[in-house]
C-alpha cells in the first residue's frame, strides 16, 4: 500500500513487490517497505532542499553499503532527480540479481553497482565513488560499520545525511559505533523505531564545534 503512495512508476512497484515475496520465501535481508518509505522521504529533502531558490532539484551524489539484490537502492533511486547512487555488495549472487532487478525498474542510469568489499573498495578510484557525498547509507556487516565511518565520513559535504540500519535489532553489537555517533559533534541524530531500527544523522559543517564554543 505505501509503495503505490509513495511510487508513480508501475514497473518500479512491480519489482519492489516482487523483491517483497522473493524475501518471505528465501530471506535477502531487505529493509521492508516502511524504511524504504523512509529512504525516500530523505532523499526527497535533499532533492528538493535547493529548488526554493533556484527552482531546480538537486543532483545528489548517494552511497549504500549493502545492496542485497538492490531493494532499497530502488526507492533511493526512485527518489533521486539525476545524480548517482553507487552501491556496494560483496555477495556474488545477489549482486547480479540487483543488476538485473535495477534495469528492470529502468534506473539503471542513476544507480551504479560496485562489486567488491567495504572498506577496501574505496581505495579503487576505477569505481568511480565521488569524494563528496550528500547521502549514505549503512545496511552491511555491523561489525565493520567503523571501518565504513573512517572512510566515508570524510566524503560527506555539511548538510549531507548518514542513515544506519539495524541499530535496535543489532542493538548490543553496534552499540559503540551508535555512542560515537551520538557524540559526535558534527552530527545530529535522530532514531526512527521502524523496522530493524533506523538511526537519521544529519552532517553540520566543519566549524560547528568553533562555533558552539565562541562567545561573541
Ligand atoms: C542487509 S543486506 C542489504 C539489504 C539492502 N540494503 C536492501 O534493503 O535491499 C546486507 C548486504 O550487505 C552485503 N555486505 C555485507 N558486508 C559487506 C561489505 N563489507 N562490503 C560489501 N557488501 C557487504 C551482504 O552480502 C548483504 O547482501
């Protein structure tokens, strides 16, 4: 019901149907309607935050880690008025299943699918991920979201977005990385109590702490 609100394109809510039933029958681990619902909605707010001034939208430059067989990367890609999603998965097999599921929504212009392991595939420049970033998404190994942090965070331009999946389902395992960043004083972060657990983290710019501290 939310994906036809939410979906003008039948053939991109055919696939996210379908993607639906395929995870009751053999799990792909997809973050499920309502948090992609969510997704969406985020990058619609960055889409849009520019088109009050000059009345265009924004060509973001988005980034998951985890693709699965790439649910979640068509609602993303389906917010998106230009740009480029790249996404990573590191599994064979559900790697070309998002292939395939991606052109079949016909969002294979927008979403650009990096076959290699996260962290290590930012050291490769031939795939392309841009050094600045509007939007990340974290839905991979949760013991190795640090290592994701170390390499993205310094990518993500003031005003960017960082969501986190699995934060109250995986609640002990990330509790430390979700602490840090709690603290962490350039982000802003709210919990959306939906499916696995969605942790919203808006980036501030690089002079906030300054700025907080000064008494002028
Ligand atoms: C929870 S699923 C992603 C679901 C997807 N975001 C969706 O909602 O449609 C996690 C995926 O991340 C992949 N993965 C786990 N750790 C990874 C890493 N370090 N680098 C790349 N892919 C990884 C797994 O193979 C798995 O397919």
């Amino acid at each position: 019901m939310e994906v036809d609100m939410k979906i003008q394109d039948e053939k991109v809510r055919d696939v996210l149907r379908r993607i639906e039933v395929e995870d009751e029958q053999e799990r792909v681990w997809i973050v499920g309607p309502e948090v992609g619902e969510l997704l969406y909605d985020l990058i619609l707010e960055l889409v849009r935050a520019d088109e009050g001034h000059e009345g265009v939208s924004r060509k973001l430059t988005c980034l998951e880690i985890g693709t699965s067989v790439g649910y979640s990367a068509i609602w993303m890609g389906s917010a998106m008025r230009g740009g480029k999603l790249w996404t990573v998965e590191s599994h064979a097999e559900r790697f070309e299943r998002a292939r395939a599921n991606v052109v079949e929504a016909g969002l294979e212009d927008l979403i650009v699918q990096v076959k290699g392991h996260a962290p290590e595939v930012f050291e490769d420049a031939s795939f392309g991920i841009p050094d600045e970033l509007d939007f990340v998404f974290f839905d991979a190994t949760k013991y190795e979201h640090a290592s994701y942090f170390d390499v993205v965070f310094p990518r993500m331009r003031a005003g960017s977005m960082l969501v986190v999946d699995n934060v109250i389902s995986h609640g002990e395992e990330m509790a430390d990385f979700v602490n840090m960043l709690k603290k962490h004083p350039q982000l802003e972060c709210e919990l959306h109590e939906i499916g696995a657990g969605v942790l919203v983290c808006k980036v501030s710019s690089l002079s906030r702490p300054a700025r907080q501290g000064h008494s002028a």
